[in-house]
DNA sequence: TTTTCCATGTAACTCGTTACATGATTTC
DNA sequence: GAAATCATGTAACGAGTTACATGGAAAA
C-alpha cells in the first residue's frame, strides 16, 4: 500500500495526470520507491475505480489527452488511514545483498578485501550524489536526510569489517572442516 | 541471483534436501532474505536442471522421499562468479516504508509524536530480539552485525526525529498555501 | 488423541516488469 | 531533420505467494 499512498500524497497537493506523477517519483524518489510507468498508470486507474480519485480527460492539440487525477474525499480518508498505518509500523529493509557476507570466506582474504573495496567505492558514490543536492523545504528533506543517513551508517559499518579484516580479526570458520551438516543443528 | 547465491553457499558445506534447506533459512535468515516453501523448490529444480546441483532421492519410511541436493563443480563455478559480483555491489535497501515520512506535515504534531513513538516501540523490539540472540560462529555473524548496526543506526535516526519534532525544530512545510502545482516544477 | 512436524509438491493467482505501439511536439 | 519529450496505453511474461493436497511420524 506504500504506493498508494505515495501517489495519494502526491495528488493532496493538487490535481495532477499519471505522466507528471510517475516523472515526479522517478526524478525525486527514485531512491526510496521505484515505480514503473505502466505500474503507475494501473494503480491510477484501480484508485479511480475505487473512488479514491476522480479522472478528468484534458485535451490539448493532437496529443492523447492527459487523465487528470483529483483527490476525493473518501481518498483523503483512505490517505489519512494509509499514513497513520506507515508512520507507526516499522519494517527493517532486507537488503538480500548481504547474503554473500555470509560466505566471504569461501575466497581468499586478499580477494575479498578488494571486493568489498569496490564496494566500498560504489557507495561513497551514492553518498556523494546524495551530499551534492540541494536541500529541499517540507518533510520531503527528511526522506533525504534518511538517506544520508543511512548510508553514512553503511559505510561506517563496511569501513569496520574493512578493518578487521585487514587486521585479521575477522574470526572465520574457514579450516575446511567438511562437517557433514545431516543433522538438525544451525550456523553455517 | 541472490536467492540461488544463498542456496549454493549453503549447499557448499554439504548435501542437504529442499526441506531442510527452507527450514534452515527461515529460522536464521529470516531477516535477510524471504523465501517460502514452494519457491525454494522450485529454485532447487530449475538449480538441477541448469547442473548446478545433483538430486538423489532417498527414501527411508513411508513419507515422501527426500531429494537431496549436491553441489557440482560447475554449481561451484557459478557461486563464486555470483559471490563476486555480490561483494562487489552495493545496492542501497529501498525500505518503502519511508514514504509516510514525506507525509507527516499533514497531521497534528501530537499525533505524528504518538504515531512515531509506536514505530519506535516496533524498532526497539526488534533489536531486543537481536541482541539476545547468541553469538554464532563463523562469517555468519557478520550478518547478525550488520544488522544490529542498522538497527541501531535507525533508532539513532528516529530519535533525532522525534526530537526535533518535540523541539519544534523540524521545519515543515504547513500553512497550507495550496499552490495548485499544475506547473512543471518539483518541491511538494 | 489431537496437534505439530516431516517432506514433497501443484494450481491459481497477484503483482510488477519488459517490450512494444502510437503519434504529436518540442528541442538540438 | 533527427532526437528526445510528452502522453497514453496493451500484451506477454516472469517471479513469487497463497492455498491446497497428501500422508506418515513424532510429540503433547
């Protein structure tokens, strides 16, 4: 439901039609939900449907006419419910991306430390890009300041594992043990 | 890829079934990564087909036989290929659940603080749950690091929130202007 | 004795993406 | 004159989930 509730957000603001709306969550917050243009269009219509939205058809020279979406009142109520349900939940993000932590130590340590070096690299990019913009009125630079956050946080965290590594304080199974794990015991 | 990533890791310390595989995931790494029952199968399978593993069927009483999965040399071949490519990455997690927070403005400040203390609540008990949780052996426990660190690093990140909120620091966007953005301009 | 666990799977479905189609219009 | 932008959409596909089915074994 984050995405309606994105796209109900949006259209609090003022009526807009599915193209402005897609162009400005892929512009702005591309980095916290990502959102096709088809997808976009479809959850209009299904909101439309639903009575959250009301379309107006605008035509204006030869081109398809833009479907203007305005919020309703029983929008604004599913808005209201929708937010009230976000604000208070908390979901930790699974990365997925952390899966081949688990297994670093199937390579030599010299090799994982370059890899994660790259890493390493291509998240001081993203953080830097996120340094670089501008800052932004409204609740909408706290998403911004997350970010930041969070990704300060990462590269805090990978800086760590870097140094334990190099320091070889990184206590790894690895001796090759061949445990023949058959039995119904945990840790990998 | 980093669902067959995980399947392979796992199946490099030894043979191992589909239930077996599925279980083992769900009570440890739960938190990273969510596959359920049919999925993982199905992953195993089409894993067989593509040689990466070998099925033998065991049956040993009156259930279902098990079919228990073995790494081949060339399932080891595509595990470091995708080990690499995954230490190499970085992808930042998109919560989506973040969405709410461009949104606050839009409800009474006392009830945002209420809301967002429940979210906190939500947090501090995961945590909880991590933090008692033993200390594993092996690159494992880089997993359960990491994720302690982020959740710390979140619940920093909220209480700033929150504080700022209660000092009446965070500037939004309020006075309801209703600009009528039918321009092409960003900012909501 | 009833529930939970073991162990597999299928079928239907939802969600979202990709690739494609259309055609005017603005920009280089 | 070519390329990107505006503005909509459809159709096919893929990945993953849910709900269901089976049936013995162990545990409560």
């Amino acid at each position: 439901m984050e995405r309606e509730l994105l796209l109900l957000g949006l259209l609090r603001q003022g009526e807009m039609h599915g193209y402005q709306l897609h162009d400005f969550i892929e512009r702005n917050l591309a980095f916290c939900t990502d959102l096709k243009k088809p997808t976009a269009y479809a959850l209009l219509e299904r909101m439309a449907a639903r009575g959250w939205v009301t379309v107006q058809e605008v035509r204006e020279g030869h081109r398809p006419p833009r479907r203007v979406y305005r919020l309703t009142s029983e929008g604004e109520a599913v808005f209201q419910r929708l937010l009230r349900d976000n604000l208070a939940r908390f979901e930790a993000a699974k990365t997925g991306s952390d899966v081949g932590l688990a297994f670093v130590d199937a390579l030599p340590r010299a090799e994982a430390l370059r890899l994660l070096e790259q890493r390493r690299a291509a998240l001081t990019e993203q953080l830097a890009a996120f340094q670089s913009a501008p800052t932004h009125a409204g609740s909408y630079q706290l998403l911004i300041d997350h970010q930041l956050h969070y990704l300060r946080s990462e590269l805090a965290w990978l800086d760590d594992v870097l140094a334990r590594m190099r320091a070889g304080r990184l206590r790894l199974v690895s001796p090759r043990s061949t445990p023949k794990p058959k039995s119904k015991e945990a840790s990998p």
